[in-house]
C-alpha cells in the first residue's frame, strides 16, 4: 500500500463517520396507549330515612364522585431499533369532570339524592403521533 491509498483510506473515514455523526434521526416509534378514566373520591350523597309506628323506610347512600378525569387513547414516543422517528398530528383535551350532589324532592319530601353535572375542564392535553422513516442523507 502506498501513503497515498492510505491516506485516501484515513480521509473516507474520516469523512464516512462524519456523515454518522451528522444523522438527526431519533430511532423512535410510536406506541398506542388506550383511554383511562379515573374516578376521584366518592362523596355521600344523602340517603333517607324515615320512621313511622313500627315501619322503617329508608334509602341507600349513594357515592358520588368528586370527579372524574378522562384520558382519550394515544401515543407515545418509545425507542425503536428502525430508523424512524414520529411526528404530532395533533393534540386532544385530558377532561375532568367535577360533580356534586343534588338532593331530590316529592312535594316536601326528601326521596333520595342523585349524582349531577358541576363543571367540565380541559385539564391537560395528549398527542397524537405517527410514526415515519427518517429522511436519507444528502450523499450519503
């Protein structure tokens, strides 16, 4: 071999593993997560009792929940082996939902309590993703 072959040689790889080093691709790939509700703490919702003579009357407690937190299926970035990388489509809402307790009536009666609507609130947000190859390097 000849200085001159070896230093073509030096200079290609230098120049080869400068081209590695210059590759922006993140090897990621999307994984798909499913949707998640979680109920918070459950409120007693009042039951009814009533007495008279010798009969009893009443009603279950019913458990309310404080709120509720609704996550909407999708994605997130996991390592992949591919050159691939991923890209946001969009974003959706994470919502909670507050409740509180609402007591029901017959004439003057209390018959029982139900479980109703307060608020909702956008709370946070989730992506969407999607998986794609990296693009090719110039020269390479």
């Amino acid at each position: 071999m000849t200085l001159r072959s070896i230093g073509a040689m030096l200079l290609a790889a230098v120049f080869s593993f400068s081209l590695v080093a210059q590759d922006n691709c993140p090897f990621e790939r999307t994984a798909h997560l499913e949707a998640e509700l979680k109920l918070g703490p459950a409120q007693g919702c009042g039951g009814v009792s009533y007495q008279v003579g010798g009969v009893s009357v009443s009603t279950v407690r019913d458990g309310c929940p404080l709120f509720s937190i609704y996550t909407p299926p999708h994605d997130i970035a996991v390592r992949s082996t591919s050159r691939t990388m991923i890209q946001c489509l969009s974003l959706q809402p994470i919502t909670k939902v507050i409740f509180s307790c609402a007591q029901d009536w017959f004439l003057i009666f209390p018959i029982g309590s139900s479980c109703s609507f307060v608020q909702q609130l956008n709370v946070g947000t989730v992506p969407v993703l999607v998986s794609q190859p990296c693009p090719e390097h110039v020269g390479a």
